[in-house]
C-alpha cells in the first residue's frame, strides 16, 4: 500500500497482511490556521493499492498478478478513518502448464 499526498510525492509505503489488513499512522496537518472551531486544518491522502512504486523507490512488495487502485482520502486531527482498497487478481483463470500466462494464479487451498 503506497500512501501519497496531495502533491503526489510517496509519504509511506505499508505492508499488508494474507487478508489485505493494514494500519498507517499519518499527520492529518502541518498547518494551524483553518477556520474550523478545532483549528488544525485535515490533509488529503491518495491510497494506491498493489503499488509499483515510483522511479528510484520501486515497492518490493508489488504483484502483477493484482490490478492497481487508488483512492483519495482526508486525514482529520483524532479521527480513525477506515480504508477500501481491495485489488483483485489480474486472471481468474489457470491455463494449462507451457502456456502464456505470465505467473500462476493464486489458489493455495490452505489459506
């Protein structure tokens, strides 16, 4: 799971468990001065799911196999936000051995 902020630049990258579960701890602000009763202003994240990463900082933990999404989220002062960003698998289906498929599909019984 790559985190960006609003500029696009990578704040965090966070590993996820067998189920796709996750926790990130990130600033909600660095400015004050917002016209809200709290003060602290909220920030905004984009969420990338199965990231490749970006040039010079590639993400060691990125699958082909899965597809890439990403969605915005904003980051208030105290609040817990909870997050869905669930990629599904790029192929469905398992073709026979010798062929084109680029890398087996995921279908281990024991999980």
């Amino acid at each position: 799971m790559g985190i960006y902020d609003f500029a696009g630049r990578l704040v965090d990258t966070v590993d996820t468990d067998f189920n796709g579960f996750y926790e990130a701890i990130e600033p909600s602000t660095s400015t004050y001065n917002c016209p809200l009763r709290p003060g602290p202003c909220p920030n905004m994240y984009r969420f990338v799911g199965n990231d490749p990463g970006q040039p010079g900082h590639l993400n060691r933990s990125y699958n082909p196999r899965f597809r890439t999404i990403a969605t915005n989220f904003q980051a208030w002062p105290g609040l817990f936000t909870t997050t869905d960003t669930a990629p599904t698998q790029v192929a469905a289906v398992a073709i026979a051995p010798g062929s084109t498929q680029v890398g087996p599909v995921d279908c281990d019984p024991r999980r």
